[in-house]
C-alpha cells in the first residue's frame, strides 16, 4: 500500500490559536462511552429522503430531518492549491440552492483545507438562522458573531454534545497526530451528528494509529449504530479493511473525503474492495440520497 498520508504532511499547521473565543459551548459532558444510544428508528414522515452532498475536499452538506448542516465545507485551502469550483462555492457562500437553509456548520479543526474564518461568516451572513459550532481555534477567528459561533470545549477521552435547532451534535477529540518538535498541537473534534433518525460521524484530520478501535470503543462509537462515516479515503485502500472503520466505528455507509490535498490518488477499486458498503463521491455538488433503514 501507499505510505499513509500523515495529516502533518498535508496540513500546514495553524497559527496557534488557543485564544478562547466568545461564547463556550459546555453543553453536557457525558463519560467516555456512557452516552445513551437511542434506538434507530427512522421518523422522517414526509420529509425529502436525507442526502449526503460533496462540496470538496472533507467538505460535506447532509440534509436530513428537513435541517441542513454543512461539515468542513467552508474552507480557502492553500495558495496555489485546490478550490471549490465557483459554480459550487459561490451558491454554497450566497446561501443559495442546492446550498440554501443552512442551520448548523461546522468545523473539525483550524487548518486552512478545513475552515476559513471569512467563508464561514459569509456563509452565516447568508444563511440567517445558521450557527456554527468548532474548536475555540476557530472560534477565536469569529468573535464578533457572539453565540451564533460557539467553541465546543472537550476533554480528552470525553464526548461533549450540544443541541443546535434540533440538531445534536457530539464533539469528541480524535488525534490528528503528534507535532512536529517545536510546533503546537491541533485540536481535531470528531462529530457525531444524529438528525431525522441518521447518525453522521466525520472524523476530521485523524491520526489511525493513535485513534484506535479501542479509543472508539471508549467513547462508546462502535455501539452507536453509524449510518454514515465519513474517513479520510487513504485510509480506506490499504491492503485490506481497516480496523479503525470496520471495529471502531462499524458504520452502515462509508463515504471517503479529505480527496484532495494529499499525495496519495484516491484508490476507488481497492476502497470498493476493501469496503462494499462505501459511497464514493467525486465531483462537488454530486449528492447521495442515503437509503432508509428499510430498504432503498
Ligand atoms: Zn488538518
């Protein structure tokens, strides 16, 4: 297999904001692994089936429940680098469709291919009854939005949830790797997002060597019932299924992100070998209506 694409590697690190932004989001804090686990009954009624849209990179729109959250889609990247195109970034900023009614973004850590500060504060100027939810980092950067940007605050070994319209969220720190000497450690959420009966886990920039199925069976994750994992694809097309996905998190769809900003071409066949059950999206705006716990 290809070396793994350490998350170093392919992230510059952020400026080190530890600055603690405006409000604190405490929420409950729940003992690794003692959250409850609601049964799985799907009550969407009437409601659009849920759908899972790319925007780019780990980038990501899921609609469910008749709310909308966008996860590390607002993001620059890096100069020279990879874009979202204009014909999805520019409805995705305005506000408008396939990208309108935004209730919830959110953000997994404060690195450039993740979150942009000015992208999210557009995003929330366009959609007016949105807020956002990340680490103080990012936080640190939006001040002036008061409560409608909100740093979720989570001890190690913890998962920390917070209610946003009627959107539970779950912040949990998932290592994105050891710094390098001399450089200040990133604070990376994973998030366990449970909407219109779904539950969404998208892990961030992670480090599978110390996020390991053991970590996530602490934090209660294999029991949870994913529906939808969403995992950096180079980790899903090794020389077989890992660990990490098929013990730590079990989820009933995978679907591959980070695909842009690493060295390592995204494998589709060995990801469709290694894991049947994954949803390959490619091209921003392509979206997956996810298939009922029924049936299709
Ligand atoms: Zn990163």
């Amino acid at each position: 297999m290809r070396r793994i694409v350490r998350p170093w590697a392919v992230c510059l690190a952020a400026a080190a904001g530890l600055l603690v932004g405006a409000a604190q989001v405490r929420g409950q804090s729940n003992p690794a692994g003692g959250a409850a686990a609601p049964g799985r009954a799907v009550t969407q009624g009437t409601q659009a089936p849920a759908s899972v849209t790319y925007v780019g990179n780990s980038g990501f729109l899921i609609r469910a429940g008749g709310k909308t959250i966008l996860i590390d889609a607002l993001f620059d990247g890096f100069p020279g680098g990879y874009l979202v195109p204009a014909a999805v970034r520019e409805p995705l900023l305005a506000g408008q469709s396939p990208f309108d009614g935004i209730d919830l973004i959110l953000a997994t850590h404060d690195h450039a291919d993740h979150f942009s500060a000015a992208a999210v504060r557009q995003a929330l100027a366009s959609n007016p009854r949105a807020a956002f939810v990340g680490p103080a980092a990012t936080v640190a950067a939006l001040t002036e939005l008061g409560d409608r940007a909100r740093a979720l605050e989570v001890a190690e070994d913890r998962r920390v949830s917070v209610e946003v319209g009627g959107i539970r969220v779950e912040g949990m720190r998932l290592s994105h790797g050891t710094p390098p000497p001399g450089q200040s450690d990133i604070v990376n959420l994973g998030y366990l997002v449970t909407v219109g009966g779904l539950k969404f886990f998208h892990t961030g920039d992670i480090d599978y060597q110390i996020v390991t199925p053991a970590l996530l069976e602490s934090l209660g994750i294999p029991g949870e019932h994913v529906d939808v994992a969403f995992v950096p694809h180079f980790y899903l097309s090794g020389p077989g299924p890992i660990p990490f996905v098929t013990e730590g998190i079990r989820p009933r769809y995978v679907v591959p992100s980070h695909l842009q900003y690493t060295d390592t071409p995204v494998n589709e066949a060995q990801i469709r070998r290694n894991f049947p059950n994954a949803v390959l999206l490619r091209t921003e705006g392509e979206s997956w209506a996810v298939p009922s716990l029924s049936g299709p």
